[in-house]
C-alpha cells in the first residue's frame, strides 16, 4: 500500500503512454503478461460491452459508484455521462486504483474495501451503482445485495453486467462461487423491478430486453446476460452507438 501510494504521489511515469506503463508493470512482477493484455484489449472486450450500453442510462449530473472498479475502463465511459467528481470506484487492486487515477479518471473518489463487507457509504448516497463482470465472484451475495439497495437513493438504478449463467456452469472456473439465474439474481435486491437483457449483440451496441415470462427459457441460450435493477420497469432494449464511446488507441 505504501509503496504504490509513495509512486502515486511522486507520479514519476506521467507522460508514459497505457501500453508501455503495462510493459514496465510486467517487468516489476505487479502484472502478468496475459493480464495485461487483457487490460489493453478491455474497451473492445466482450465482457465490457454490456457496461458501456448500459452506461447510456445514466442522467446528467448523477452521482454513480463503481464496484469492482479494476483499472478503471468503465470510469472512462461513465465519465462521459456525468462529472468526473460525481463518480466513485470501489477496488481491491492497488495497482488497478493507480491505473484508473492516472489513465482513466483522475478524478473520481477512489475506495480501497472489499465487497464482501458492509460498503463505507451513508444510505440514498448514489442516482446509479454498476457492478460490471463481478457480481457473480461475490461469495456473500446476500450481504452486497442489502447494502446496494441500502446506498442506492429512491429512483435509483443498479446495472449488473455480465452476470454468469447457472445453466453454463462449465464454463465457470471458480469452483467456490456460483453462477445463478436471473431470478436468484434479483432475489438479492429485494423491493426492486428488474428486467433481463441479452449481451449478444452488445459489440454493436445494443442490450436486447428478454420478457419476464421467457426469461427463464430463453436464458439457457445465454452464458452471461445483464440484469437492470430500479423501482421503475424497464420493457425495451437499450441501445448506443458504442463505436464513439470507445477510444480507439490507448497510445
């Protein structure tokens, strides 16, 4: 903690462009090489997507939370919605917090708390919260369910995003954590609507809303899927030109 704090402080790499500062994390050991890859390709990424179509609901001037914020790509789209000062990351990774505050959003809140513990906010304290790629790893989904809906103001709106699928369960390779379905999903965030979207064609843009009453059979095509979670109901696709929200080089 110290020794990443003391390199932000003295922010010795400033003009060091993403891809060479994920070369010089490799050399010191902080990143493997696959990782970093998978950092440099992560806008373009088919399980980010689904975040940056979701993004488009977001108004003017809310105040957002991240959870599971990594390096920060999600911040970078978000920020586009709304002030970087109204956005809030909370992340395990030191070095993922100092790739964020350098690359992505230097100034959003940056959070260092593990969520599967009671989350360090006031309650009505967000308009929106985004769980991207991550909602699914929580072992103590219960407790991270009561504590969104406890954060979350009245007419807020909660974005889980690349949720795994039960019914794919060979496809997940942490054996500690499971899968659900969409139902067992929203089962954590009691007093909410929620709607199911497919992230099929997410590459292009667009969350296809699945009705309720299909949800469950035509779930079993989808290994991950997107859950919108609000008091008000949601019954139509979502739908962004993604091509001019993502930056085409990290150079």
């Amino acid at each position: 903690v110290m020794a990443v704090s003391f390199i932000a402080r003295l922010n010795p790499f400033r003009k060091l462009p993403f891809k060479k500062f994920m070369k010089f994390f490799i050399s010191l050991g902080i990143y493997e090489k696959g990782w970093s890859n998978y950092l440099l390709n992560r806008f373009r990424g088919r399980s980010f997507c689904p975040a940056v179509v979701s993004s488009s609901l977001v108004k003017k001037n809310s105040n957002v939370l991240d959870l599971g914020s990594g390096a920060g790509h999600l911040l970078y789209i978000l920020k586009k919605r709304t002030k970087e000062e109204n956005l809030t990351a909370v992340e395990m990774s030191l070095p993922g917090i100092y790739l964020a505050k350098k690359y992505f959003c230097p100034k959003a809140n940056y959070i260092y708390a593990d969520l599967e513990k009671p989350l360090p906010f006031k309650g009505n304290s967000f308009n929106c919260v985004f769980v991207n790629d991550a909602f699914h790893y929580i072992s103590n989904k219960g407790l991270l369910g009561k504590e969104i809906t406890r954060i979350i103001q009245k007419e807020g709106l909660v974005s889980l995003n690349v949720l795994h699928n039960i019914k794919f369960g060979d496809s997940f390779i942490d054996p500690i954590h499971y899968p659900d379905t969409p139902k067992g999903y929203a089962s954590f965030f009691p007093g909410f609507n929620y709607a199911v979207f497919s992230e099929k064609n997410s590459l292009e843009g667009n969350l296809r809303y699945i009705e309720r009453k299909k949800a469950e059979r035509k779930i079993e095509e989808l290994r991950t899927f997107t859950i919108i979670l609000s008091k008000k109901k949601f019954n139509k696709d979502i739908k962004v030109e993604i091509k001019s929200l993502i930056p085409r080089s990290l150079d």
